[in-house]
C-alpha cells in the first residue's frame, strides 16, 4: 500500500469517526450504533470512494449531506 493511500484512508477513518461521534450525542445513540447508521448510507460509501474526495471535507459537510440522505432530500444530497 502506498503511503498516499495510507493517507486517504487515515483521513476517511478520521471523518468517519468524527461524523458517526456527531451523529451519536445528537441522536443519543451508542458509538456502535451511530457507527452502524452512518454505514448503512450512501453517504458513507461516497465518503469510502476517494475518487469523491469527500474525505477533505468537513464532519460538518459530511454530516450534512447524511442528514439530506436520511431526509430522502437528494436535491440537497447532490448539492452539498
């Protein structure tokens, strides 16, 4: 594994970690739980894809487009 994808999914792991601990006090769920939430989106998929680049965008920007997501709104979705 080169050191650049070492990167991209250090920083994937980060801001999974860190939207999924966003989702859980908002949400008053587990880690596991929010966790498991977040992974069962389409969201989290793109964010896994690094030809998205999703993974250089904020908790806040992911966790937006989650909500959207979640809202069935993917006007919003694209858009963000």
């Amino acid at each position: 594994m080169t050191d650049e994808k070492k990167s991209v999914e250090l920083c994937q792991d980060i801001l999974a970690t860190r939207v999924a601990q966003m989702i859980a006090r908002r949400n008053g769920l587990t880690p596991t739980e929010a966790i498991k939430t977040l992974m069962s989106t389409q969201t989290y998929g793109l964010l896994l894809d690094p030809e998205s680049y999703l993974y250089l965008e904020s908790a806040e920007y992911v966790l937006d487009m989650y909500d959207a997501e979640r809202r069935g709104d993917w006007d919003r979705w694209t858009e963000v």
